[in-house]
C-alpha cells in the first residue's frame, strides 16, 4: 500500500478505455479510519494501479479530509472526473448521519471542500451504496432475479445499499436500525467487534436479532455482506441464521473504492 504523496506504480495503469469511451478511473473511500482511493479499470472493476491510503485525520473535518482527498489524486496526477464515496447520507451540499466525521460536515456548503483544483467533477455517493453499486456492476450475479438483495458492509459503522431489478436503492441506512440492545452499528460493527473484542459467537449472538427484524421487514432473497472486515468476515457470517442465501462482496475491502468509480461512469461525465 502507498500512502499519499507516494508515486503509484508506473509499472501498472496503462491507458485503459472500454467500448464507450470510458477510461480508466479514479475512486476515492472516504471512511472513519481511513482515506484509500486507487485508478479502477471500468472494464472489470479491478484495480489499475496500486492503493494510496491515509488515516483519517483526528478531526475529519471537511478541510482535513478533502485536504487527503487532493493528496491522492496528486499523487496519481490525475486531473479528471473523481468518484467519492462518504459514511454518510449526501443532501445538497452536506453530509447526514454521518457519526465517524466531523459534525462539521451537516453544515451547508461542507461537501463543496472536496472540489478539486482545475476541472475536475467529483461524483459522490454514500460509501455503502458505492460497495452495492460496485456489486451490482460487477459481481458475479449482481443482476441476478431474486428480489430483493440487501448488502451490508462490517467497518467503522455499518453501512447498507438494496438492490432490485439491477437498480441501486440508495440512501438506506440500515446501520440504523435499532433493536433491544441499540442501535445496529453501535452494536455490532467491525468497530464494535474489535473494540469490544468479540469471538464470531459473540457477534452472531449480538447482530442475529437485527439480521431477523431486517427479514421480517424486507424480505430479502439475498444478502451480501463485507465491508472492512470482507477478508475475514466469513468466519463471522457462517454464526448466522438466515433464511436467505449470504455471499460475501465479490470486491472485498475494494467494494467502495471501485463502487466511488463505478458512480462516476454512471453519471455520465466523460473520460478522464
Ligand atoms: C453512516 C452510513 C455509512 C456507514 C458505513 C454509518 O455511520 O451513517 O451512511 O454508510 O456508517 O460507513
């Protein structure tokens, strides 16, 4: 991994351009502990180049982070278009519900920091919606027909994205669910399950009742879940009882990174 300012691998990142024109991308995550972002090939979804990740600033104000943001992309030299995905529910110009940043970032005008310098569009999008979208992209059966499909991502907070009918639903928030013992992501995330140092047991036992009112409520037919703790998160997930097929994001920890790429392409801004 590199960390910004690092060059990137000059061995890597030829230029790549798909049959519509698009090129090679730069997708940024922006997350409570870390700042990664890396040029996705379009084509595949995998990554062209090497990771640039940076600890999320102490603050993580809007100027700290964007200020991390510029850092990779200058270290990319990269000019164009960047996709940007957030912790959080994007209205306007600021960031809702977004418990691991700065509340610096509910002000008006706070996302407008992450402009870059020169002519470059940004494209935001919540970071669990970018990890379903890279699915729904990219993954082996993202559009497949059986309903509804209900990712969830284990890291700082929980994150969550639907998916139906090869359509991203975005803006869930089902992090936010709460049950008896509180709120889902207080509870049970990849934070919880290291601060708290919980066994597999102990998180199946603590996250099984949100899992259960989630089914009763949206009647899944498939879940994804990942987020940071993707590598390992099997260990975890196989404690569950669901009555519903579980498959882990085919993109792992890069699922926001490429999703943050995928947003941009999907926008429609042209090519870098
Ligand atoms: C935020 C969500 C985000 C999730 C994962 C939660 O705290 O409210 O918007 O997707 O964390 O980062």
């Amino acid at each position: 991994m590199s960390t910004p300012g690092a060059a990137a691998d000059p061995a890597i990142a030829p230029p790549l351009v798909d049959e519509d024109g698009m090129a090679a991308q730069l997708g940024i995550d922006i997350g409570g502990t870390s700042i990664k972002g890396a040029i996705v090939d379009l084509r595949t979804g995998q990554l062209a180049g090497s990771i640039h990740s940076a600890q999320t600033p102490g603050t993580a104000t809007p100027e700290h982070v964007a200020e991390r943001v510029r850092q990779i992309a200058a270290a990319e030299h990269w000019t164009g278009s960047v996709g940007i995905a957030l912790p959080g529910v994007i209205v306007g110009s600021c960031l809702h519900h977004a418990p691991n940043l700065s509340s610096a970032w509910e002000r008006e005008g706070a996302l407008d920091r992450l402009r870059m310098p020169g002519d470059g569009d940004v494209v935001l999008i919540n970071d669990a919606d970018a990890a379903g979208l890279a699915e729904l992209t990219y993954g082996p059966s993202g559009s497949s027909d059986n309903g509804l499909t209900v990712v969830l991502t284990f890291g700082t907070g929980i994150g969550s994205a639907l998916l139906h009918d090869g359509e991203l639903i975005a803006n869930s928030e089902l992090g936010g669910l709460v049950v008896g013992a509180g709120r889902f992501e207080d509870v049970a995330s990849g934070r919880a399950i290291s601060d708290d140092e919980l066994t597999p047991a102990q998180w199946a036992e603590r996250a099984q009742p949100y899992f259960d009112q989630l089914e009763a409520m949206l009647n899944p037919g498939r879940w994804v879940l990942g987020g940071g703790l993707s590598e390992k998160f099997e260990q975890y997930s196989s404690r569950l009882k669901l009555s519903k097929p579980v498959d882990i994001a085919h993109l792992g920890v890069h699922a926001g990174i490429v999703g943050a790429a995928a947003a941009v392409k999907r926008s429609g801004l042209p090519a870098a």
